[in-house]
C-alpha cells in the first residue's frame, strides 16, 4: 500500500473501481501511540491516564479508503520509519 503524506481527505482516482473520489480517512493507533502509552505507563500514569493517546486521533496513524468499493489506498503513518 502506498504512502501519502497527509492524514487529510485527498482527491484521486481509485485505482480498483476507476472512480474519482475523496478518501475516507480511518484513524488507528500506530507506533507512535504505542510508544507514547508505554512512555506515560513507565513514568508512572498507571491509573488510565497511559491510555490517553488512544483517544487522541492526532496522534494517531490514518488509512486512507475509497468511499465507493472501500478498498484501502493509501495509509499515513505519524512516525515515518520505514514500516
């Protein structure tokens, strides 16, 4: 899957039905997520508060579907290393 450098709604053509379209955007917890929930959980946010950056969609990793065949086009990852 493709890289796009946006978690933004973007224009393009769909390459599996052909349409022109604006992605939906879908947020998931990323590495970035991850990492931040562990950082908080070993500096002692232990009551809940680690789960903090699950609630967050800016932080957070985006994947990017067509709207008509919801096919996944493009993914967008808030730490870009290569994953």
């Amino acid at each position: 899957m493709p890289r796009v450098t946006t978690s933004m709604p973007v224009q393009t053509v769909c390459p599996y039905c052909g349409n022109h379209i604006t992605t939906v955007t879908t947020p998931f917890p990323g590495l970035l997520t991850w990492l931040l929930c562990s950082g908080l959980f070993v500096f002692g946010c232990v009551l809940g508060c680690c789960l903090l950056p699950f609630c967050m969609q800016s932080l957070m990793d985006v994947t990017h579907s067509c709207p008509v065949c919801h096919h996944e086009l493009f993914y967008y990852r808030r730490l870009g290393l290569g994953l």
